[in-house]
C-alpha cells in the first residue's frame, strides 16, 4: 500500500511540475491564432454599434475626430476588430479617470 501511494504521489507530483508548461504554450499558439483572426475582422459602424451597444453616433464622431482608426470602404466606414477593442478599453479608461 505504501509503495502504490508512494509512486501516485511521485506521478501527480511530475504532472504538476511538467502540465503547466505543456499548456503554457499551447495557450501562447491559441492566443496568437485567435489575434490574427480577430486581426482581419472588420465592421462598419452600423455593425459596430451592434456589436458592441454604442450609439452609431458615438463611432461616427470618434471615426471622424480620429479617435478611432478606420478605413474607407467607398463611402463606408470599416473599423477592425483590434483596433474596436482598443479604442472600447481606452474609452473606459477615460471615464474612470474623469470620474
């Protein structure tokens, strides 16, 4: 019996010393997969709004002010998925800070 316990501690011990840097980087691959999707994902402003709840308004000003990068489409707006989030989180930002 002591021996059994012995060898199931030594394996759930090398499990827990060599999993974690198994999925380490695992993670770092799926993450930069998932970036580079998300990297190529555009929406135009009346998706945008949808996408995230803010006003068509909002983006529009923020788009024309420069505040939020975006491309021309003809005579669309296209606003990519990073550079969304980006600006979502800086806005964030600045309301705390004018809080």
């Amino acid at each position: 019996m002591d021996l059994e316990k012995t060898i199931q501690d030594a394996v759930s011990s090398s499990i827990d010393t060599v999993l974690p840097g198994l999925m380490h980087g695992y993670i770092e691959k799926l993450t930069a997969k998932m970036e580079e999707v998300y990297s190529v994902r555009t929406y135009n402003l009346l998706e945008a709004s949808r996408e995230t709840g803010i006003g068509y308004k909002k983006l529009l000003t923020a788009v024309k002010r420069g505040f939020l990068p975006s491309m021309c489409d003809g005579k669309h707006y296209r606003i990519t998925h990073i550079d969304l989030k980006k600006w979502m989180n800086s806005e964030k930002n600045l309301k705390i800070v004018r809080k």
